[in-house]
C-alpha cells in the first residue's frame, strides 16, 4: 500500500539532480549560433521538466489520507501528524504548479530570442525562479521525507477480518497464534516503542473456496491495565480498536505466567469496555494444568485439546456476524 512512495529530497538535493540530467546534452547543429541556442533550450526544458515531474511523482506517491483505512489515519496521526502531512503535500502540489507556469511561460521568450546573451541570462532566471520557489518548499519536503521514512516500515495488515489476541504477558498468546496459524505468523513492525505485531492466518475452506482470516498478536499493547499506559500507548491501542473484528483473550487459570487469575480478570473487564462493539471470546489456556469449571472454551497451547472448537467458535462468529463485522477498509 504504500510501497509507492518515493524516496522524497530536499530541494537543493532535487536541483543537483536536475542540473546533472542536463550536463550531457549537447545539441548537434553545423551553426555555431543553433547549436548554442538549441542547446540552452534543450537544457532549460530538461531542467524544468526533472524538477516538475519529481514533484509530481511525491504527490501522487502518498496515498490519499482520507481514503486510508482508518487504523492507518491513526498511524498516520500518531507518528506523523495528519494536517501537517496534508499541508505538506498542498505545499508541494503548489510548488509542482508554479514551476509550470513558470516554465511554458518563459520557454516561450527563450524560443523567440536571437541574442545569446539574453538567451544564457534567461536560462538562469528559469533555473534562479525554480530554485526559488523549490526553496520556499523545503521544510515540507524535509517533513515528507521523514514521514516517507516512518510510513514505509507501517505494517502490512491486509483487507480482510481481523482477530486480535489479548491478555497478560506469558499466558499464551505467541502459542496460540503459532498454533492457530496455516503458516509461520510474519513479524511487522508496529510503530510504536519496540513493539512489533506478529500476523498470522487462519483458513476456512467452504467447497472450492478458501477465506483466509487474518489474526494479529500484539505485544506489549493489550496484556497490561490501560491505566498504566502513557498517552502513545493509548493512542497505538486505539489504532487496534479500528483493526479488530473479533478479540481472543486469553486468562491462564494456572497463574503460571506469574498473575493472579483475579488481575487477569480485571484486564478483560477493562478490555470489554474498550472494545464494547467487537465480540471477546474468552478462552482458557494451559488446560494441560489446570481446568476450572467456567463456561469459557479451554485450550491447552500444548497438547492442543480445545484448539479445533476455538477455531469453530471463531469461524461460528464470523459466519452470524457478516453483516456486522465489516472489513475495515
Ligand atoms: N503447560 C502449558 N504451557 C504453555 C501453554 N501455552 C503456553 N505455554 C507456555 O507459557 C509460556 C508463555 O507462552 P507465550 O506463548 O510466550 O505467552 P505470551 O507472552 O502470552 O505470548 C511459554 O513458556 C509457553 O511454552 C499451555 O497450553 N500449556
Ligand atoms: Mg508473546
């Protein structure tokens, strides 16, 4: 999704390269005067269109931020700043035009002109007028740069239904997802602190059709109380509410990931309340050890009983809620 954009420059790095385009050109003419003339022309044109067109290709490489899925707007916020992002990229689609204008005007007086003095003194007024206005643009084009910089290590999270795994560190998550997953879960970064968010796959075979669901472990967001968080956190945690169609959190009864069963208990009650709208399958892990009499699914991570009625379970609530759980892009 966002493999386009371009790696963006500053502006006097963008006039170099333009000037470089030009330094070869050498027009072929028998008239000492024509070969001059055409080949200040031709250096002009080539200048004014490398600067024109790499300005255009930075506004077209950055998608539309209103169009995007609504967890990456929320990226986009956090790490970047959405309205300066927007501006920026204004910036640029003022500067793109007024380059233009500048160049079909002043060409036109460079292919009219006899005198090869005025015509080398009118080749430096376009480049001095393209510079300049390339220059007025340069803290946006830092900005974009550095945000190109950001958005090309945002995860890849693909358009389909998403199910995010939750509950306190060393309870299990990895090894469900591990577990669950048709192929190794993928490792992305997730752009906040050190966390990276770990994809896996689950795959429902209907007939000839395969669904492929996308479940998501993210560690270090949603296994700790919210109130603990600081305001970054809060914020990549209200990015996972866009992302989430169906939340498995998972307690471990035996309390050998190191919490209290009532601390883990509380983590899910807050969770619920943040996630209202998306449906929470509880589950139990480490059945191997401990099994309580709850109504929760229980799993063991380890010898796999109850990993077949939790993917039902899962495939149960995707197959009633269609019409609820809407892809988010
Ligand atoms: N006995 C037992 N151990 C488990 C089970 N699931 C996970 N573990 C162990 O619990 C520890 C933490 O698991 P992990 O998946 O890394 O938890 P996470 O921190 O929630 O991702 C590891 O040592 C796992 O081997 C299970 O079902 N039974
Ligand atoms: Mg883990």
């Amino acid at each position: 999704m966002f493999e386009k954009i371009p790696a963006i420059y500053s502006a006097e790095e963008i006039i170099e390269n333009a000037i470089k385009k030009t330094k070869k050109i050498q027009i072929q003419d028998k008239n000492r005067f024509y070969r001059n003339r055409k080949t200040i022309i031709k250096k002009t044109e080539l200048f004014a269109t490398n600067v024109i067109s790499t300005l255009e290709k930075y506004v077209k490489g950055f998608p539309s931020i209103d169009n995007l899925p609504k967890f990456y707007q929320e990226l986009i916020d956090i790490k970047i700043d959405a309205d300066k992002l927007k501006q920026s990229l204004g910036a640029v689609e003022w500067a793109r035009k007024t380059c233009t204008k500048i160049y079909s005007k002043q060409i036109k007086t460079l292919k009219k002109t006899r005198d090869l003095s005025f015509l080398k003194h009118k080749q430096k007024e376009i480049y001095g007028r393209i510079a300049s206005v390339l220059k007025q643009i340069d803290k946006n084009l830092i900005f974009l740069s550095k945000a190109q910089n950001t958005i090309k290590d945002f995860p890849e999270i693909q358009n389909t239904i998403t199910i995010v795994i939750a509950g306190y560190p060393n309870v299990g998550k990895s090894s469900l997802l591990k577990n669950i997953s048709s192929a190794k879960p993928k490792i992305a970064q997730y752009p906040f602190t050190t966390t990276k968010i770990h994809v896996g796959h689950i795959e429902k075979r209907q007939g000839y059709n395969t669904e492929k669901y996308q479940i998501i472990d993210t560690p270090g967001l949603l296994d700790r109380p919210i109130h603990k968080r600081n305001k970054i956190e809060k914020q990549a945690i209200a990015a996972l509410i866009h992302l989430a169609d169906i939340i498995i959190f998972i307690l471990d009864p035996s309390e050998n990931c190191g919490y209290p069963i009532e601390k883990q208990k509380n983590l899910l009650s807050q969770i619920k309340k943040m996630f209202r709208d998306i449906p929470i399958i509880v589950v139990e892990n480490k059945s191997d050890i401990k099994k309580t009499d709850s109504i929760n699914i229980k799993i063991s991570c380890k010898n796999r009983e109850g990993i077949d009625k939790l993917v039902d379970k899962i495939f149960e609530i995707i197959s009633k809620k269609t019409r609820e759980i809407k892809p988010h892009f």
